[in-house]
C-alpha cells in the first residue's frame, strides 16, 4: 500500500472518529463499557499517547542506514475486538479527564507532528525498507507503522461506538 493511500485512509479515520466524538456530551465522555474498561476520554488519551509514540519509533527507525528485509506484516487483526489487546503502559491513559475541546486539539497535534513527519520524506519507499521493533508486534517495517494507526484507531472507533450504543437516554 502506497504511502499517499496510507494517508488518505489515516484521514478519513479521523474524520470518523471526530463525527463520532461530535456526537457525544462531555458527560458521555466519561462512559464506560464496565468498569474495568477506559471512559471514551480515555480511549482518546490513548489514541494521542500512540500516535506520539509512533512518530517517535519511526523517526528513530528512519535514522538507520541499513536496508530491512522482513516481511509485512497481516495487521488485519487489528479490527477484530473479540482479540483483546493489551496496551503497554507507556500508552495507557491516565486517569485525567479530557474534555471534547482537549481531546479535539491533542488529537490535531499528534497527527499534525504525525504528517510533518511523512511529508519531510524525499523518498516515501524509505518506509518500506527500514524497521523498527515494536513493543507487541516486535519487528515491523516503518510503513506497517504507519499503516496499523488507522486501523488501530478503526479498532478504538469500534470501542466507542460499543459504549455509545450502550448509552442510556
């Protein structure tokens, strides 16, 4: 998958969840599915801590000279929330409360410093021969970095709309 695709399709992700996330009242930012899960503030906590970190591993990945030579990855699985996934910790959210507006404006920054990144590239395909090891899927080319945020963020869109649906009116 090319680079300008990856993008389009990070875009129109974050479309989704912000007309998700339009739809909500400050107070519905505060559910939970039960109540070992994360409110819907936290899961967008969490959406920002990823992107953050993830701008921070492909740039390290991209600071290295030598070509890769592992294969993609099938992150398809990402989607399927029957399998549940861990968060490391250093991706968790706190238990601060972020409002519509903070969620707004942290999630602009963190795909703001997530495109800078990309558009400074003179050579796109330089992400599909560098790597960087991840904390759960261990080595993975810098593109299949990129790739899996929106199908991680699918993955949490899902999540939100559970507890939405969930909702008493």
């Amino acid at each position: 998958m090319e680079l300008q695709e990856i993008k389009q399709r990070l875009t129109e992700t974050r479309n989704e969840l912000l007309g998700v996330l339009n739809e909500l009242s400050e107070e519905q930012l505060k559910n939970q599915k039960d109540s070992n899960s994360w409110t819907i503030s936290q899961i967008c906590q969490h959406l920002c801590k990823t992107e953050e970190l993830y701008v921070v591993a492909i740039s390290r990945g991209l600071k290295s000279n030598e070509d890769s030579f592992i294969e993609n990855k099938p992150l398809e699985f990402l989607l399927d929330r029957s399998n549940k996934l861990e968060a490391p910790d250093i991706a968790k959210p706190t238990g601060e409360f972020w409002g519509y507006e903070e969620i707004i404006e942290k999630l602009s920054q963190s795909r703001q410093r997530l495109f800078e990144l990309l558009n400074t590239l003179d050579d796109p395909s330089v992400l599909s021969r560098r790597h960087f090891k991840h904390p759960v899927f261990k080595e993975m080319l810098l593109i299949e970095w990129v790739r899996s945020l929106y199908l991680h963020e699918q993955r949490h869109i899902k999540q939100i709309n559970e507890i939405k649906d969930g909702f008493k009116y």
